[in-house]
C-alpha cells in the first residue's frame, strides 16, 4: 500500500470491463426469466453464459491482481462500522460472482438448457425451470444486484464527503 494513491492499471481495468460487463449480464438474466420459449431467449441465454464465464475469469483474475499488485489504503469514512463493511462488501462482490458462475453452471446441468444451446434449438427451452440450482442462482443474483446498489450507494456518500474516491478507480468526474 505504500502511499499508492490509485489502484494499478490492470485492477482498474478489471474493474471497469467488470461493471461493464455486469450491467449486460443482469438485464439478460432479469429478461431471460420474462421471456417466452422463443429464438430471443435463446439468444438471451446465450449471451448471459457467455458474459458469466468472462466475469468468472475476470474475478479470478481480480483476486490474484488484488494480492499481487500495490492497492491504496483502504477507504476511512469516519466510521469504523462502515470502513470494514466496505471491505467485506467488496470481497463479497468477487467472491459472488464466482459462486453465481457455480450455481449457473449448477442451472445448465440440471436442466435442459445445456442442450438446448448446443443444439442452438430454442424449441427445446422450457417456460419455467424448477431447479434447485436455478432457485439458488436467481435468489444470488437478487443479492448481487442489492450489494451493487449499496456499493454505488456508498461511492455517492463518499464522493459527496471527497472526490478522492473515484480518483483511485481512475475517474475524475
């Protein structure tokens, strides 16, 4: 930590291809649970698994960039409650996504939809999956989506007290 006053290059990366990343991956997920058995689905489907490997990778990748490269001190927001969960928050965050990777993954084996994108045969989805692994991803997901909100909710807070927190993401607004 040694004075660095922004996060490496590489983490700010992450980061930002991440967010990226995550704001396609949600909306396909929401829809994909609204849509009919149709080609669009299909589609949605195709385009969520693809996204969620990514961001598995891109979170593996975080966690070793995080040990590996110099990161700034970590946020005093005047309150010792707040300053540890904003840690934990963001550990939660990368370790999230992994284990929602695990339970889609979980989502594809326990159903049909492996093979219905491998046969790329939309006729083969189903309205509605009754999976424990779907239940469980789509309740994870729930709660990725409150943490993002309470993560950006936390950026505005800060931002409002100093602007030094957006500066070690590498954004000056």
């Amino acid at each position: 930590m040694d004075g660095v006053k922004t996060y490496s290059k590489r983490a700010i990366w992450i980061h930002w291809f991440s967010t990226v990343l995550i704001l396609i991956t949600i909306p396909t997920g929401l829809a994909m649970s609204e849509t009919v058995a149709t080609e669009q689905k299909l589609l949605l489907y195709k385009i969520h698994f693809a996204l969620g490997l990514l961001l598995f990778f891109l979170a593996i990748l975080h966690i070793y960039v995080f040990f590996k490269d110099k990161r700034p001190e970590p946020v005093d927001t005047g309150n010792t409650f707040r300053n540890k969960f904003i840690g934990i928050l963001h550990k939660v965050l990368t370790i999230l996504i992994i284990v929602l990777t695990i339970t889609g993954l979980g989502s594809l084996f326990s159903t049909n939809i492996l093979t219905t994108l491998l046969e790329n045969n939309y006729l083969l989805l189903l309205e509605d999956y009754n999976s424990t692994w779907v239940s469980i991803h789509h309740i994870q997901g729930i709660v990725y989506i409150v943490l993002i909100i309470l993560h950006i909710g936390g950026v505005f807070l800060q931002r409002k007290r100093n602007n030094e927190v957006l500066k070690r993401m590498n954004l000056k607004i």
